[in-house]
C-alpha cells in the first residue's frame, strides 16, 4: 500500500480512514458536528437556491464554537465574533458569499468582508465559506494544514509539529492542495479536512502508509493503517516508531502500531493579506495571527 500523504493515498485508504470519522468524534461533540456538517450547509443551500445566502449571527457563533471545541480552546474568540452585531454579521456574510458567487475560483479573496469581523481570521473565515460549498472550499484547520504541507521542508517543522502562522497564503496553499486531491480521488474538500483529522487525531505516521502495518500484522476491515506515533506529549514520536519496528513478533502487539466534485480549478495565488483585528484573536500574545 501507498503511504498516506496526499500526493499518494489511495481511495480505498481514503474511505477506511473516512469511515473512522464519527467514531473518532467524542459524543459530546455530535451534536455541533451535526450542526457544522449538516444543518447549516442544507440551511445555506436553500437560502442560495433563493438567491439570498447568509448567515446569522447564531450560526456564526455555533461554527466558531465547533471550532474551538473540534480543536484548540481559545476562551476569549467567541465572545470577539459575538461582539460583532448580528446586522454587521449578515452583512459580512451576504457579501463574501456574493463575492464567491462572481469568482469561485478565488475563495481567498472572497473571504475579505468576513475578515473585517472582530474575532474573524483566515481560517475562520475559512470555516464560514466551507459551509457555503462544502464540496470545493476546505476548512483551514490545523490537522488539513498538517496533513497537505507534509512533505514540505523549510524551517518550521515537519508533520504533527510544523508551525502555522494562519496567513491567508497558507490557506491558498491548503486550497490548491485539497483541489489536487479532490481531482485525483473524486472526493470533496469536507472529507479531506476529516480524514486530515482522524490521523491528526491518532497520530499517524502517514510517510509508513497502510502497507506497512500490514506487514507488522495489524489491519482493520482488511487493511492496514499507519503508524501512531504521537505520544501524550507529541514529541519524539519517530523515534518511537522505528522502536517499534524493531520488536520481536510477540511484543509488537504492543508496539504501537494501530488500525487506523468536481475538480477544484487551480487559481493563480493572490498576495496575502491580513485582517486589521489579526492580533485580537491572542490579546495576551500580540504578535500571534486570527486564526
């Protein structure tokens, strides 16, 4: 089997991973999950279909705190966006998904009324047009970001632990990249943002791939999966994996090897741009970005 990262993850790998989504979800979480994956979008799909798309300031404020409980708490984001009116709310939103509407391929660009939402940042704003059209706009979250710039070299890390500065070019690079996938699987940019979730979540070495847990005994409805190797405190994760792989067969039981539309049309990349709120997301540390 094909290693896990993007460029070559298979499709029957794809959806085995998929398939473990809802069960990697805590159930104190399904009910947001429900209103992110679905309420909202088919909520949005009838107002488009009327010609009058938007959100309202409780749905913004229903994704912001899926955000936050789907990935890193940050207390003091919510209460910024619901500074935020409800009119200025519907206003942001009726014009961002507008802007969309004249221009598909630049959801960069068409995220820039939002930004001037206190609380709003790349990535949230990200997270709003992903509602809009979950099959083409992908969710700039932290385990997506991870998963797509894999590969990458450079100087902020590589894998689980690379650094995001939540800039709108990281978000064009994690839209070209999901469109790359998109069009070679045939699968939409929500389920690309769950699969980079479910590995986040268990840690998967995605370099290994399916085939080598296979080798090492262990696979689930008939496959393997990648090698966990993230351990509680996220770090030294490859060198306990290469221990792994050298355990005798009776201990490796142990070992910590576990189970694990259309095309998007690559645009030209826009110069990067920040909001003016970019540091109000982190007031105790100022130099950090919106997320």
């Amino acid at each position: 089997m094909p290693p896990l990262t993007p460029p070559t993850i298979s499709l029957a790998s794809f959806n085995t991973i998929l398939s473990r989504y809802p069960s990697t979800v805590p159930p104190k979480l399904h009910d947001l999950d429900e209103l992110r994956f679905n309420i909202i979008p088919q909520t949005l799909a009838k107002r488009r279909e009327a010609l009058d798309a938007f959100l309202d300031k409780a749905e913004v404020e229903g994704l912001v705190e899926w955000k936050l409980k789907h990935g890193t708490f940050r207390p003091k984001l919510l209460a910024l966006v619901s500074s935020n009116t409800s009119s200025e709310i519907v206003q942001a939103t009726t014009a961002s998904f507008a802007a969309y509407e004249s221009d598909p391929s630049a959801p960069v660009a068409a995220s820039k009324p939002l930004l001037k939402l206190r609380g709003i940042g790349p990535a949230t704003a990200s997270l709003v047009l992903s509602v809009y059209s979950p099959d083409t706009i992908p969710f700039f979250s932290d385990e997506l970001f991870r998963w797509v710039m894999w590969d990458e070299g450079g100087t902020k890390g590589r894998g689980w632990e690379r650094k995001i500065g939540y800039t709108a070019k990281e978000w064009e690079e994690v839209i070209q990249r999901v469109g790359e996938v998109r069009e070679r699987l045939g699968v939409s940019a929500g389920e690309c943002e769950r699969v980079a979730w479910v590995l986040g979540r268990e840690g998967v070495d995605v370099e290994v791939g399916m085939g080598a847990a296979e080798e090492e005994g262990k696979g689930v409805d008939g496959e393997g999966a990648g090698v966990k190797v993230k351990d509680e405190k996220g770090k030294k994760g490859r060198k306990k994996a290469d221990a792994s792989t050298r355990l005798k067969p009776s201990a490796k039981a142990s070992a910590g090897v576990t189970a694990s539309t259309e095309p998007l049309r690559r645009s030209k990349r826009k110069q990067a741009f920040t909001s003016p709120q970019e540091t109000a997301e982190h007031p105790s540390k100022p130099s950090k970005r919106l997320r």
